[in-house]
C-alpha cells in the first residue's frame, strides 16, 4: 500500500501537483496489482452456444464441421463441453468463409468498392456513455468479424485504458498525437497497436494529445488547415479497416471538429434528462456553427447518417422516459431505436475497464446480464444495419 500522508499546507499549485502525484501513485498500483503480472489484459474465452450464436450457425452445425474436421478442435475443453479463445473464432470464421456459398457470410468485411466507415461519438457533455458506448460498439463488431480502428481523440485516454494500454502507467508509446502533430507527423499505420481482442486496433491517446488544441490555433493555415489531419491520417490505413471508431473528448474543440470533418456518420450519446438535453442543444448549435465556418474554408461534410443515442435509459422511470418520447417526437428517425440500458452489469463491468462482452454470464445475476447484453446488442445491430446501408448491402 502507499503510505498516506496528509497533503502539504502549500500555495494551489503544488498542492494540485501533489495531489495528482498521489492519485496517479495509486492508481498505477492498482493497475499493476489488478494486471500482474504482465501488465496486460487477457479476453475469456466463450462457450460452444454462445460461439455459434457469434458465427451465425446452430450448435449442430457446429458439431458437425467439427466431426467433419472442418473445424479443428478448441484448446480449452471442460467435461466434454468445448471452449473458444476469440482468436479460434476469428480463425474459424476465415474457414468458413472459403466453404461458403454466400460471400461475406462469416467475413462481412467491406469489398473494394465500399467506403472505411467512420462513425464519430461526439458531446461535450460528460456522462453521456461516449466512451462506454465505444468500446461497447469495438467489441460488438471485432466479434462479427469486422476489422475495426478504436481511434482515442480524448487526451484523458479512457477508451485506450478500456482497450488494455494504460496511459496512467508509463506508457511512451505512439499516439494519436504523434500522427496529426504538425511538426514531423509520424505515420498513422506506426501508431495503430492490435489489441488483445482479435479484429481490434487502437490508435491511443494520453494527456499530450491536448497539445493539439494549442498547435491548431498557432499552426492551422490554409496551406495544412487543421480539419484535414485526423481524415488524412487515416487514409494511411484506410485498406486495413472496415470500421473506425472515434470517441471524441467532452468539448468541441479542435480535435473534435477535425473529427467530424473526417467522419461518415455521426452518433450524439445523451441520457433522458433536461440537462442533458439543454447542454446536447448548446452543443449542437455551436457544432453547427463551427460546421459552417470549417465548410466555408474548404472542408467537405457529408454525412450517411446523424443519429442521437439515448443512454443510460432506465425503462422504469417515468419523467426519463417522457423525455425519451419527446427527443422521439422532435425528431423522429434521427433518435436511434435501441438504447443503452442504465445497468449495474455494465457499470460493474466498466469499473474493471470491461465491457459486457468480457464479462462471463455466470459471475452475475443472469437476468441482469441479459438485459445488459441485449441492449448493446441492440444498439451494435442498428449502426451494422446503417453501415451496411451506406454499402449498399441488402
């Protein structure tokens, strides 16, 4: 344990310092213990049906291509049952697609022809799930078999953190930063780091990305204007990708501007109550002068879709689910049908930088999982149905 002393009776400055010193001692201490002894995060493995309900198939199929020998069998089995590690599944599926009749069936990666889908989680209103709901959609398309790109614009570096890289820990490694920097950009294929979760990348973040704000105002000119590094950043590894994720910081400054000039689609996260509410259309208004300033600077905006996300929903609540009809109401289609249920599988989840889809079933109420489970599943199906709209799939 770290020796607690009481905080020196000194001017404002050093005790913030000395305050942010002990906080990041002890959070470094808790990650190291919770890590150990690598310093890594591991995904569990999943059992036989839920790998079947992943690939899309019965579990006779499944024993069946294993009888076969289509299918080698899993590492891990327990008392006859079969258990898969993420990696066997994202093999299996590249097996399987060379067995199927139907293109795409078990790999729905995008063809030639259609765009890198960009979706950008954007509201300067802390609480929204931004990064909750980031990591939620990473998770729920790698285990479909997309190829996809976390990109952290948040210099607090939360969705890095849930994609196992902890910026609280010495970690020197590439960040975003480094790619859309003005002075000598590094590319942005250096800066990608795969994480332990097969199909996932992540393009992290940490406190020096808040740099970027400050350069901007100095160094953005109409030669290298500012709005245009984050989209050409990621034309580096456009072929790499199905999918990128930009989870944008809690302010609507230069980062995240330059994300929505990079972005295909856009998703405002807000919880159902009139603060909320109030702020999200403070917000909005300022992004929709700002999108007109950046346009008229030479700035492209085309978006396949601006939909509005309600989180942390609690079915039960009455004045929250009034302010859910009327957002539903004003705006019809441009609400998003599923939500984020406010759930304590989630929250619990979170606190160990997890998703749902890390959690296994049985270590929590059943009922409170499922819940949890299928309203992000929810949620991960409708932006897949738009994705695959916007290439043209039927």
């Amino acid at each position: 344990m770290i020796p607690v002393t009481p905080l020196a009776n000194e001017r404002p400055s050093a005790l913030a310092t000395e305050i942010s010193e002990r906080l990041n001692a002890a959070i470094r201490e808790h990650l190291l213990s919770a890590f150990a002894p690598d310093n890594s995060k591991t995904l569990r493995s999943f059992s036989a049906p839920e790998t079947a309900e992943l690939l899309g198939v019965s579990g006779q199929f499944m024993r069946k291509v294993h009888a076969e020998g289509t299918l080698p069998e899993p590492e891990d089995i327990r008392g006859g049952r079969r258990y898969y590690a993420a990696q066997e599944i994202w093999d299996a599926r590249e097996i399987l697609e060379k067995t199927s009749r139907k293109k795409g069936r078990y790999m729905p990666r995008r063809s030639g022809e259609e765009k890198l889908q960009i979706w950008q989680l954007m509201n300067f209103k802390g609480g929204s799930s931004k990064s909750t709901t980031s990591v939620h959609l990473a998770h729920y398309f790698a285990l479909r078999g997309y190829r996809v790109l976390a990109l952290d614009l948040d210099p607090q570096g939360s969705l890095t953190s849930m994609c196992g890289i902890s910026p609280e820990i010495e970690f020197d490694g590439l960040t975003v930063y480094d790619a859309i920097r003005y002075d000598d950009p590094v590319s942005m294929a250096d800066v990608v780091v795969q994480t332990y979760f097969p199909g996932l990348s992540i393009a992290p973040s940490r406190l020096m990305l808040s740099e970027f704000e400050t350069e901007s105002a100095v160094h953005s000119n109409p030669d290298q204007p500012f709005f245009t590094r984050i989209r050409n950043a990621l034309a580096q590894v456009e072929d790499d990708f199905d999918i990128v994720l930009m989870d944008s910081p809690p302010q609507l400054g230069f980062l995240t501007i330059a994300g929505m000039a990079a972005a295909s689609s856009l998703i405002v996260p807000l919880t159902p109550s009139m603060l909320d509410v109030s702020s999200t259309a403070q917000f909005l208004e300022l992004a929709g002068a700002y999108m007109g300033v950046i346009e008229d600077a030479g700035a492209s905006l085309q978006y396949d879709f601006f939909k509005f996300l309600i989180t942390r929903d609690e079915p039960t609540d009455v004045p929250s689910q009034q302010l859910t009809s009327f957002m539903r109401a004003l705006f019809q289609d441009r609400v998003m049908s599923a939500t984020a249920l406010k759930s304590t599988a989630i929250s619990d989840a979170t606190m160990l930088k997890q998703s749902i889809y890390e959690v296994v079933r049985s270590e929590m109420t059943r009922a409170t999982y499922d819940r949890a489970k299928g309203s992000m599943d929810a949620v991960g199906l409708e932006v897949e149905t738009m994705i695959h709209q916007s290439w043209g799939r039927k």
